[in-house]
C-alpha cells in the first residue's frame, strides 16, 4: 500500500508540474524531468499554503487530476518516441492545453486546482485526504 500511496504522489507532483509549467518555454524531455525532479524536492520543502478546502472542492480536485493523469500517460508515451525538440515541445504545449481543458471541465479553475496541489504536496493530512478519493476511484 506504501508504493501504491508514493506512487500516487509521485504522479501528483507531476501532474501539478505539468499544469506550472504552461507559460514556461519547453525544453527536451530530459531537461524537463531533471527538472522534474528538483521541483518536487523543492515543494518537500516548502511551508503549506493557507488554503481551505471543502470536500466538494476536493472531490472535484481529485476527478481533475484523474483526467489530468490520463493526458500526461497518453503524453508521455508519445513524447518517449520523439527525438525533435521542436516536436516535443509542440505536444508538451498540446497536453498542457489538455490538462487545463480536463481541470476546467471539473468545474475548476487551474489556479485553484494548483493551489490545492501545491497545499497537498507539503500538507499531509490535505495528501491523505485526496489519496483517500484517488484510491476510491479505482
């Protein structure tokens, strides 16, 4: 069960830097997942934010980051199989558009839902809280 939670969290704090990372130029693959890496390790680190949310809200955070997990996996096997950083950063561009699409269709607005992924990934019981709706919906 351990794996399955770090799991879930490994793939918040990538959906939620997926989503950050909309207005930033795009890089190659590589790049993005060191920098990745030194996002995530940066947000351990971080105080959480002040951010009340009611468990309407975070049941429409957890169907948003379903859908949003769904564009990344379809995105990144398409992205393991492209060599042209040109091309890679045009379906980067594509699934971030598709990310904020599948926020938004929640009823959310990105920056609310950034804001409760941020909380979450520094705020535990807020983390357990949402693992608690993703594990549910399986």
């Amino acid at each position: 069960m351990f794996s399955r939670k770090s799991s879930i969290f490994f793939s918040l704090a990538v959906a939620f830097m997926l989503v950050l990372g909309l207005g930033l130029k795009v890089q190659a693959q590589q790049e993005y997942q060191q920098e990745g890496q030194q996002y995530q390790q940066d947000m351990m680190q971080q105080q959480a934010p002040d951010v009340d949310v009611s468990d309407a809200e975070l049941d429409q955070v957890a169907d948003a980051y379903q859908a949003v997990t769904e564009v990344r996996e379809k995105f990144q096997q398409e992205l393991g199989e492209v060599s042209d950083p040109e091309r890679a950063q045009q379906l980067q561009q594509q699934a971030g558009e598709e990310m904020v699409e599948a926020v938004e269709a929640q009823g959310l607005d990105v920056q609310t839902y950034n804001q409760v992924m941020e909380a979450a990934q520094v705020d535990e019981e807020l983390r357990n809280q949402l693992l608690e709706r993703l594990e549910g919906m399986h």
